[in-house]
C-alpha cells in the first residue's frame, strides 16, 4: 500500500510543479476546458451524488462551475 501512496504523491507533484510553470491565463483556459469536460460527461450527468472540492494552491479551480 506504501508503494502506491507513494507513487500517487510522486505523479501528483509532477503535475502540480506543471501547473506552477503556468501563466494564470494558461491555467484559468485549461481549467475551463478541464470543467466542460466533466460537465459535458455522462458520468457526471447520471451521477447521483457528486463529491467536489475547494481548490487550493496549484490546483484545478472548479470554483467558477455553477
């Protein structure tokens, strides 16, 4: 179990020192896009409960998502 906490932890810094590099207009586009992807998706459509999230630091804002 160790291995893949590991491993988990190690890809998600590797995309959040991405994200860092980023201007805010990249990251403010890709976000967008990032949200009509789930949005637009029939897992999200036919989801009977949908768990979400406060964005923090470097992370993905799905603030703007109504």
């Amino acid at each position: 179990m160790y291995e893949i906490r590991k491993h988990k932890n190690e890809i998600r810094e590797f995309h959040l020192s991405r994200r860092r590099e980023m201007s805010d207009e990249q990251k403010a586009a890709l976000d967008e896009k990032i949200c009509g992807v789930l949005l637009s998706s029939a897992t999200y459509r036919y989801a009977d409960t949908i768990l979400m999230y406060y964005a923090k630091d470097d992370e993905v804002n799905i603030n703007s998502v109504a």
